[in-house]
C-alpha cells in the first residue's frame, strides 16, 4: 500500500526548544529525518526501510513459502529462500513506485523529506503541496503508472520462461502483486493514490483544494469501513476465486486482522489529510511581523536588571546585545531569564544570558506561512532576531509563541 503525498508535515522551529542547545556562535545543522535503517540517497532523497518491514518480510516469505510449498515441492526448505528473495524484489517494486512520485515532485520543485518503506508498501513524504491540480493529478498518477508497467514487464519476462519454475513463479507472482499494488492505490480515497487523484478534480472543479482534500477524506473514511466489512466477506464468500471449502479458522482470523489494519491505516491517513489541509489554510496566518515580540537593545555589560526595567518601561518583552555602534550581537535567551533568581540579577550581565547570533538566526519581518517554519526549521534556535527590509531591528521571535500559534491554528476548523 503506497501512501505518498503531502507527508512531511512543517513543524515549527524543529529542534528549536530542544533544552540541547547549539554552542555559541555555531549554527546546528538541520537533523536528518531517520526513520528506520538508510539504504540510500537516490536522487538526493534518503531512503529507509522501517522496522515493520522486516516483519512484514517475514510474514510475505512464510506465506508464499506454502504457496510454493504446494506449486514447487521439490524445493524442500530452499522455497523459504525463494519466498525471501521475492519478498526484497517486491518491495523493491514499492520503491519504484515511490520513486516515481519523487522524480515528479522533484520535477515540479516539490521538496522531499524522505522515502520510507514500511509494513504496508511505503510513503514518499513530499513537504509542499503541488500548485495546481493538473500537478497534483499527475504526482498522484504517476505511481500506479509505473506499477502498472512494472507488471506488464514481469508478464513480458513470463514468456522466456517455464511456468512451472522457480522463475516462473516468482514473476507471475511480481506480476500479479504490482497490479494488486496498482489496484489498491487507485481507489479514490485518501491517502491512497487515487485519493489525491480525486481530490485533483474536485480541485479543479471547484477552485478549491480544501473542497478536494475534504470530498477525498470522507471517500477514504468510505473505503476503509468497506474494507473492514468487505475484506473478509469476499474471502469467505470465494469473491477472490479461492476455494472456501479450505478456508480454516485460522484463515478467517487473519482475514479479520489484515482487514482492521488496513481500514486503521486508511481512516487514520484520511484523517490526517484532513488535518494538513485545515492547517495549511491557516498557515498564512503565522507572520513573523504579528508574532514577534517587541526588543529593546542593551550593550553587553548591562546588568540584567537594568536591561529588564528598560524593558518594561517600553512595553518589550525581549533583549538584543548590540555593540558600541548599535549593530546587534546577540539575542537574550528567555529561558536562561527565568533561570536567574531576581536577588542575582542586579549582578548577571545580560552577555552571560546571550546566544551569539549565526546567519540563520536573523530572519526577514515580512516571512509567513510555510516559508517562515521551513526558515526555522533549517537553522534550530530558541529565539530568532526579526530585522526589517532596511535592516533595522524589529524584534524578537521566540519558538514558542510559533508553536502557540501553531497550535491554534490547527485547532480552528477551516473556512
């Protein structure tokens, strides 16, 4: 099951009030997104492989093993091998079909986090939304796409080889598992390929891409009740063409586990997507000119305080160590404020209390939106210095009166 898309969530200031702070006057490079075990950077974009997966692998070489158990007897204990190899060549299809989101989102400009394999397909976690729904439509596409051609070369490779062998089997059954993967991902539900696609027309139709997020959303609610219900119904009905005179109750257990995963993994995804596309019409609303805090500057000797009665008399709520000639240093860190008893402040310079300024640490009045968090976010700070187009101070930002806004923002329902 492939679940790419509009993943990677924007986090504000991530690492930014992590109580590890960067040394003085270094900038902390952004963390790598992990995820599992890296396999790879193809096209810059790390790959991992979850934990899950070496479950599911387990469970897909155990499953097939009696599959060939009964095709191929012959192989003895050897068709666990042969179960493995498919499980590997399997989800290295899954990656193809991720990687051909990436290459589409690349394309179009569309950062990614990450690709991640995990216990039912894999995730392409694409950071922006595409900005049209002709764009979004062919990102959604292009996966089953390559699913689809996947299987039509595994067909191709069937005819050069005999039915009854190991080879045979092992690409009749990449065959039909890439249509499965095509099929699935082609429902039009989110967080499924066919999800976005809809979610595209109504886009589209509409003008609106909550209108598309929200109709896709509660089709994917739709899908994952019928898969709850229909899954095993199917199965012990003999709707997949299987015999239900050997269905066991063993079988039929299974079937009403691998049913509840699914419809939890599809409702929890639609839900999600609901919960981003809220977020993202509310996102405009985070302003680094709205959200930060009024600063008064003091030189670096200044007893703390000194520097506080000078903010209060102005109304701030922040300090800027500035030198001689005015030109900002440093910004006072709020936390460590709080630290100092009110008996000792007379006698702390504010310098004690600064983080020396770094090039990611001075932002632009005007960012807002997911240009603000994605700045944030690439240089990891507590406070962030707020200069005017001409340079001038404006102030203060603090991480945590984004995440408060944040917050907010998420809990509003969407226009």
């Amino acid at each position: 099951m492939d679940e790419s898309g509009d993943s990677g969530q924007p986090q504000p200031g991530a690492g930014g009030t992590d109580p590890a702070a960067p040394e003085k006057g270094k900038p902390q490079r952004p963390r790598e997104p992990g995820g599992g075990l890296l396999m790879g950077r193809p096209f810059g974009v790390p790959v991992y492989v979850a934990p899950s997966w070496f479950l599911v692998a387990a469970l897909i070489t155990w499953v097939f093993g009696g599959q060939l158990d009964r095709v191929l007897p012959e192989l003895g204990a050897a068709r666990y091998c042969v179960s493995l190899f498919f499980a590997i060549a399997f989800y290295a299809s899954v990656l193809v079909h991720e990687l051909a989101h990436t290459v589409v989102a690349l394309r179009y400009k569309l950062p990614v986090r990450r690709i991640q394999l995990q216990f039912f397909g894999g995730v392409s976690e694409i950071e922006k939304e595409s900005e049209t729904p002709g764009r979004e439509f062919l990102l959604a596409f292009v996966g089953p796409l390559l699913s689809l051609v996947l299987a039509g070369v595994f067909y191709l490779g069937m005819k050069f080889v005999e039915p009854g062998t190991v080879p045979g089997v092992l690409l009749a059954g990449l065959m039909i598992s890439n249509l499965i993967v095509a099929a699935f991902n082609l429902l039009p539900g989110l967080p499924l390929d066919g999800g976005r696609m809809l979610r595209a027309v109504v886009w589209k139709i509409t003008g609106r891409p909550m209108s598309g997020t929200v109709a896709a959303a509660w089709v994917g609610r739709a899908l994952a009740v019928s898969v709850l219900i229909g899954l095993p119904l199917l199965t012990q009905t003999g709707g997949f063409g299987n015999n239900t005179d050997d269905i066991s109750g063993m079988d039929t257990v299974t079937d009403a586990l691998l049913a509840a995963i699914l419809c939890a993994i599809i409702w929890t995804g639609a839900g999600n997507s609901l919960r981003m596309a809220r977020l993202r019409e509310h996102l405009p609303e985070l302003r680094a000119r709205t959200l930060t805090r009024r600063a008064v500057p003091v030189e670096a000797a200044t007893p703390l305080s000194e520097a506080l009665r000078r903010a209060n008399e102005a109304g701030a709520r922040a300090l800027v160590v500035v030198d001689g000639h005015g030109d900002p240093k440093a910004v006072v860190r709020e936390a460590a404020i709080g630290s100092v008893p009110e008996h000792r402040r007379p006698w702390v310079a504010v310098s004690a209390l600064a983080q020396d300024l770094t090039d990611g640490m001075k932002i632009s009045v005007e960012l807002s939106g997911e240009t603000l968090l994605d700045t944030l976010r690439a240089s990891p700070a507590t406070e962030y210095l707020v200069l005017e187009e001409t340079g001038e101070i404006y102030g203060v930002l603090s991480t945590t009166d984004v995440e408060r806004a944040f917050v907010a923002a998420m809990a509003r329902p969407a226009a």
